[in-house]
C-alpha cells in the first residue's frame, strides 16, 4: 500500500479537454472510470456509440467515460480538436469528456498513459482500448479493442465497479 503513495496514481494526472481547459483527473476521485482511446476514422469508430450508452446508463451512478483521441493507429485521427470534437457530437451525440488529442504509446506518450501501461503491462495497440479505473483510483482491468463497450463483460465489470 505504501507504493501508492510514493508513485503518482491514476487520478493525479492533468490533462487537457478537447476544448483546451485543463483538467484535474482528480475532480473524478471516488468515480469509476472507463478511460478509452478513440479515434474517428477506425474501424472500431462505431464503439463511440456503445461508449456514449454505458456513459448514459451508469454515468448517472457516477461512471465517467473518458476519451482520448489518438492519431497514433494508422493516422486515423487526422483532424483538429474542432473537427474531433463536432465529429464525436454530431455523428454519436457523444456527452462524456473528451480530451485533446494524445499520444497513448511509445517514449513520448501522454503520462497518463504511461502510467495505465506501467500498471497493466498493457498499452494501448490500437484505437479503442479500455482501462477501467476503480472508486478508489486503481486499475481494476482493461479491455482490448476488440472487445465492444456494452460486451457482456464491460457491462458486468462496470457494474461491479460501481457497486463498490
């Protein structure tokens, strides 16, 4: 237990919104998380709509989506934080957080990424890769890109989660 309190955990990240504020991770503490990374020209974009779902059916309960969008995979989030941002609402209404675009691998990757790839040994492969992120600001389990946002398994841990 002493090593959390030594290292930087999961909520004690800053990062910036999509729409250029800077946000506190620590403004979730005590909210599950499910921190994805996103990108609009993907094969996977279609998750955006799960994504805004479970956002919709648990965010009252406190879970917080949150969306990084990455140009890391296959240039596949090519366009400016304008264009992420109207492309998100006007195509799947998307209301959770979204933030500025992100590297989420290799040396130059966004700390909080570094970060879920240290505690995982999992980092991001490509786009849609989901951490999940305890009440308690730990990483409860993460889930490939392959693996949609309402799978049976997202929804069973998410509401396990919550329940905690």
């Amino acid at each position: 237990a002493a090593a959390e309190f030594d290292s930087p955990g999961i909520v004690d990240h800053v990062v910036e919104s999509l729409t250029g504020e800077t946000v506190d991770l620590a403004s979730f503490r005590g909210k599950p998380m499910l921190i994805v990374n996103t990108a609009s020209k993907c094969g996977y974009t279609p998750q955006y709509d799960g994504l805004q779902k479970l956002y919709e059916r648990y965010g009252e309960g406190e879970l917080v989506v949150i969306g990084f969008p990455s140009n890391d995979f296959g240039n596949q989030e090519p366009g400016s934080e304008k264009q992420v941002r109207d492309f998100c609402r006007l195509t799947y209404g998307v209301q959770f957080p979204m933030f500025a675009k992100t590297r989420v691998r290799g040396p130059g990757a966004e700390p909080l990424y570094q970060h879920l790839a240290g505690v995982t040994g999992d980092p991001p492969r490509w786009n849609f890769h989901k951490y999940l992120i305890g009440r308690d600001g730990n990483l409860i389990t993460n889930f490939s890109p392959r693996t949609k946002p309402y799978d049976d398994k997202v929804v069973a841990a998410v509401e396990q989660a919550l329940s905690q």
